[in-house]
C-alpha cells in the first residue's frame, strides 16, 4: 500500500465537477464599504425585521457557485432553515446538485465559525455582522460517509 499524504483526496470521493476558477472578488472586495453601508442602512430602515446576508461559496469549496449572493430574511429564521435555501440554490445551479453524501455548513465571515443551525438569525447577526450591516456568510460541503 500507498502511504497516504494529508494532501491526497479519498479514494471513494465522487469526481466533482471542474469549477471555473472565481473571476468576481468576494463582495467585500468588489463594492466599495460606503456603497455597502449605505445599502444596509436602507435595507434596515425598511425592513426592520430582516437581516441582510451575503452568502457567496467558501474558497476552496468544491460546490458551485449561487446565482443569488444577497439574502433577506426574517430575523426568527433558523440557521437550519437559511441552510435549506443555500441548499436548495445550490441544486437549481447549472453544475449540478450536491452529493448524496455530502453535508453543506455555513461559515460566519468574522471568524470561520459555523453556526448551530437551531441558532436564530437573529442572534447570528447581532453577535457577527460586519460594520457595513451585512452578515457574511460562505458555504461549503463535507463528505459524510467518511473515507477510506
């Protein structure tokens, strides 16, 4: 037998999809902090009960990229249940859906923190939203079967 390195991929992994490599910056990167803040704010003066989130895919996951990066929904929202709509958008994209045996988690920007999917958006927004008034948010999968 091979020894296996930290790097080599599992043997029983499904061949993903090749993704283009990323050609948009991350928000942040791409729409100055003033335009960010100032759409924010309107967002909040409208919609009190909302929360604003920027969901884009991890960098080094291997999903596919949602058309839809903006999300506003209500603050009673479960994690669980943004979950089920990242998760949903990423089946309706044209590179296919997520694998059986894949579980997708969301990450807090701030600091790469996944929150508990009981948790209310809510309470995820007041504790790691962005000084713009965003919560950003990215998504990626892990194999759940394990390997080999």
């Amino acid at each position: 037998l091979k020894p296996r390195l930290a790097t080599d991929r599992p043997i029983c992994r499904r061949p993903s999809i090749p993704q283009p490599i990323r050609t948009m910056p991350p928000m942040q990167e791409a729409v100055p902090f003033e335009q960010r803040s100032a759409e924010a704010r309107r967002i909040l003066a409208k919609y009190p009960d909302r929360i604003p989130v920027i969901c884009e895919r991890a960098a080094r996951s291997d999903l596919p990229d949602i058309d839809k990066k903006k999300f506003l929904v209500p603050g009673t929202m479960l994690c669980g249940e943004f979950k089920y709509i990242i998760h949903k958008h990423i089946n309706q994209t044209q590179a296919g859906t997520v694998a059986s045996d894949q579980t997708i988690y969301l990450f807090v920007q701030k600091n790469s923190t996944s929150p508990k999917t009981g948790a209310l958006m809510s309470e995820v927004y007041d504790q790691y939203k962005n000084e713009d008034g965003f919560l950003y948010m990215t998504y990626s999968a892990e194999n759940t079967l394990g390997s080999q």
